[in-house]
C-alpha cells in the first residue's frame, strides 16, 4: 500500500495515523487453520530524516562520524 492508501484506510477505520506506534498482525480463520499454515507478513518501512521530535536523526554505523587523521 501506499502512504496515501495506508491513510485512506486508517480514516475509514475512524483512527488518526500521528499516534501510531507500531503494528500488529491478527489472521482469523472460522474452519481454523491447517497445521503446515504458514503465514509471513510483507511489510516495508522507510526510515525518516528527521525525528518525530524534531532534529537529525543519529548516524547509523555506515555513515563516517569523524574524518580520519592521514598516517605520518
């Protein structure tokens, strides 16, 4: 889904997406489900540049802190 239709669907749903911490997964099957069922969520997330709060977010291990000094 996209942001969009993930919003569309959260406001037919009477919940306001800001508030939102987390996810949860409920599959429900009437006749149950068969003992090999295998269920895997696809879900994707993409990380924001700047916190909720405001501000940089911090570097991740991939991302140079500091230059390194040259050898003498």
């Amino acid at each position: 889904m996209t942001d969009t239709q993930v919003e569309a669907a959260l406001l037919l749903a009477g919940i306001d997406g800001t508030g939102i911490d987390g996810i949860r997964f409920s599959f429900h099957n009437e006749d149950g489900f068969a003992s090999d069922t295998v269920v895997t969520p696809n879900i994707v997330f993409e990380a924001r540049s700047t916190l909720r709060t405001g501000g940089d977010v911090t570097p991740g291990p991939d991302t140079r802190r500091r230059t390194p000094t040259p050898p003498a």
